[in-house]
C-alpha cells in the first residue's frame, strides 16, 4: 500500500528564509504505528498525489517544538506523571520531540537505564523521544561509551534525586574524558547548604531564592564554563535564572565560538518572587524563582542570542506532595502541554516575533543537540509540524491539564495563541483539543551516530 500523502494547503509558514504563505506535501504513515513521514515539498505541483488535504486558511505553520529539558518520572515516579500522559500533554501543546533528564528512579545512568528508557518510550509515548545519561562521581565509563543520547547530564549542583558530582576531580574528568555535548544543573552545593543552615532550613517558601540565591547559579555557572572552556567541551547551561549569568556566557560565547550555549525556561520568563504570596509553593523550583530585574535581562539574554533556546524543565510533583509545608514540599512544576502559548502570549505582548520563538523552541535545540532532520521545515525533514490560531484565546486550568499532576501555574490565566493541530512523522497526533492517543513517536537520532 502507497504511504498516504498528506497536503496542507494555505498556512502561513515560518520557513528558514522567512514566514511566507506555502503549501507543504508530507509524506504520513500508517495510523496508530509509528510514522517517521517526512516533509516530501514546499509548494509541490498541483499535480502532485494527496490522499489528505489540510485547508490552514487563516492558521500559521511552525516546525514542532523541541523541548529539551523535561522529568516525565518514568520509571519509578509516576504517581506524578508517566511517558504516555507526559507525551499526550507535549501533543497538545505543540511539542513533537522531548529529550528527558535521568533522575527517574532508577536513575538513568547507564547504556541499559537509557535504553530502557527508550524502550518504555517506544511502547507509549505519541510523539518522539530522547534521554540524556546522568552523570555520577564514578561512573566515567558508561558516559564515555554512552550512545543512542542527546548528551550527558550533569547534577553539579542536587535537585530532585540524589544525583550529584560537586567533587572537582570528577568533574574534571567527565569534561577531559568524554565526548558526548555535556548540560549542566548550575547552583552551587556549597553555597546552598551554608545559606540553608544560616535559614535553618528556610521557614516559608520566601526563603528557597534566598537558600538557591544568586550566588548559588553565578558560581555554579562560573565553574562548568571554566571546565567547559579549558576542556574545549561543548556545553550547554540549563535554566539560566539570573542577570549575573549572563555576562559569564556570553564571554565564554565570545573567546570560544560554538563551544557554550544556554536556555531560559518559562518560569523563569514569567515569574518573579512577589509571586510566592500568589501561588506559594507551585513556583518552588530549582534553580528557583528571581526578581523582576533577573526575569527582564533574560528577556534580554533571549533577545540578544546569548540565551539561545527556550525549554520547560516540566518537572510534575502532585498537589499533595506541593502542599508540605516548606522545605519538605518539592521543587519542580509542569509546563509542557503550555509552553509555546505562553510564548505566543508574550509575542502578543510584543515580547518577541513568532521567528524568534521557532528559533527558540524550534531550530535552536535542533542544533545544540545536533538532532538529525528535525528544527525546520525543509523538504528531506522529518514532519514533526504545529499548526497555530495565533489569535484563539484560552484560558489555563488546573482541572482541564493533560499532566498527570493536573495543575499548572498559569491556572486562572488567559493565554493568546493556541496550538490546534500537532503533527508528528506525517501524522496528525493532536487536533481541535483531542488526541491520537496510539499513535507513536520515534527516537531522536542525533549527528554522532552517523547513518
Ligand atoms: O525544580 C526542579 N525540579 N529542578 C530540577 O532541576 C529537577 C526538577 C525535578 O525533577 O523535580
């Protein structure tokens, strides 16, 4: 039987070389299995074959996101979210590829722990997937043989797990042994537990940005780009969270082109630590919550390409488990399935353009990962596509989120900008607020691993 050909006739198209008016022909698979469709041509002969035609009129086309930087808790947690519900919620929010963090339980840090990751995910998850390696004090071997992985990850300071390597010499060699593009979790253990000690533990959640200050991420940051820059090792930080970073990047982006690159996440973006009388321990998270002056020189940091991709770092803990009183309450919120209609919020708010969002959540994490066929839409790429109402207006609640954890921050707010159809591999996996709930997503494949 023919693979079904899918048209999408009259969208407006963020393409590399600008948003213009297309038509694109995808090549789609079978429904309920897993597709891996690919984008076939930008505006194909009329005569081309269709076996499905999309009339996008009025509809802007973007390539699906990619977020890197996700805890789906499986295996091991997931009262608080699992691969299936976490991938459904990445379906509704117009994210088609997730690379997921090793502090799952077990702790995925080792060839098996990844593997097994992929092989849960292949069994459950609608759109596609990767899983980093994490990085331990003594388990140099398995990363330097690591494969089928974006990269390793690495707790230099703890968060959520006991997955840590603070100790110098071990950090020295995970940058001078190992090849694979190392991240990083930057806030400073030392400087953490001398401010929890001085808080004694911290008495309200008002106290997680002064025990996780801005000393803690700044000399975290510091020391993996010093590891990174007198390794030459590509690196990447995660969740950057203060003004004070900033500068730290972009000299290192300066003196070593290509070498470091970095992401803001939305809570960051958003929030700010006035919030905390708001919404209590729904913003606890790590690196925690700044101030406003932080939240607008990320803007900045974004603006000026120093912060170079946006992610959620969607980390579900249930309400139960939020409501502890601090600090026995986790650190970690969900974000996925709102990710980019918080983005198109913000553009609304004249924030930032719609290309800058795609080369945020988009292309960008494409290339920091070096992730093969995917971040553009270029024929040849895989059809992983979101289809936008850049103007349909929803609002966030709690009771009506696909997490499992079923709350969200934004609960209450009004977001401009809605994700109506989610295609991943050619296949539709989300449409007009239901999902494909069989479908399958693939692997992502990555530079390193050749043909
Ligand atoms: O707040 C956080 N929670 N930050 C992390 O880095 C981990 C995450 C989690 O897994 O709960």
């Amino acid at each position: 039987m023919p693979v079904p050909r899918v048209r999408i006739d009259h969208a407006t198209c963020v393409l590399p070389d600008g948003t213009r008016r297309a038509s694109l022909l995808l090549s789609g698979g079978p429904s309920g299995g897993s597709s891996g469709g690919t984008i076939l041509d930008i505006d194909p002969a009329p005569s081309a074959r269709a076996d499905e035609v999309i009339d996008a009129s009025g509809l802007h086309l973007i390539p699906g996101v990619i977020d890197d930087q996700v805890h789906f808790r499986e295996p091991g947690l997931t009262h608080k979210e699992d691969l299936h519900t976490a991938s459904l919620a990445c379906a509704r929010g117009g994210v088609t590829t997730f690379l997921e963090m090793p502090n799952t339980v077990p702790h995925a840090t080792t060839q098996a722990g990844v593997d097994a990751k992929l092989a849960l995910a292949a069994g459950k998850c609608v759109v596609n997937y990767g899983f980093y390696i994490g990085a331990t004090p003594d388990n140099i071997e398995d990363l330097r043989h690591a494969t089928r992985t974006p990269g390793i990850k690495i707790f230099i300071g703890s968060s959520t797990g006991s997955l840590l390597v603070d100790d110098q010499e071990a950090l020295e060699r995970i940058f001078a042994e190992t090849t694979l593009p190392l991240t990083a979790h930057c806030e400073d253990e030392a400087t953490v537990r001398a401010n929890a000690e001085r808080l004694h533990g911290g008495a309200s959640v008002h106290d997680h940005s002064k025990i996780r200050d801005h000393a803690a991420a700044r000399i975290a940051t510091a020391r993996a780009i010093d590891l990174a820059t007198r390794h030459k090792h590509r690196f990447h930080v995660l969740h950057v969270s203060t003004a004070g970073e900033l500068p730290l990047i972009a000299r290192a982006q300066r003196t070593h082109p290509g070498l470091i690159s970095a992401e803001a996440c939305l809570h960051h973006l958003w929030f700010t630590v006035d919030d905390y009388d708001r919404l209590g321990t729904r913003i606890q998270m790590n690196p925690s919550i700044k101030t406003r002056a932080d939240v607008d020189a990320l803007w900045r940091g974004l603006a000026e390409g120093v912060l170079g991709v946006v992610a959620t770092d969607h980390a579900p803990h249930t309400l139960e488990e939020k409501a502890r009183p601090y600090p026995k309450s986790p650190s970690g919120l969900p974000a996925v399935e709102n990710s980019l209609a918080l983005m198109l919020t913000a553009m609304h708010e004249g924030r930032c353009t719609l290309e800058q969002i795609v080369s945020w959540m988009c292309t960008a994490p494409a290339r920091v990962w070096r992730i093969v066929n995917k971040g553009a839409i270029v024929p040849g790429s895989d059809a992983d596509l979101a289809l936008l109402d850049l103007d349909a207006a929803h609002t966030v609640r709690d009771a009506e989120q696909w997490t499992k954890c079923k709350w969200s921050p934004w609960d209450g707010l009004t977001l401009r900008g809605k994700v109506v159809r989610t295609i991943v591999g050619g296949r539709t996996v989300f449409l007009d607020g239901r999902a494909d709930a069989s479908h399958r997503g693939t692997r992502a494949r990555y530079a390193y691993e050749g043909d």
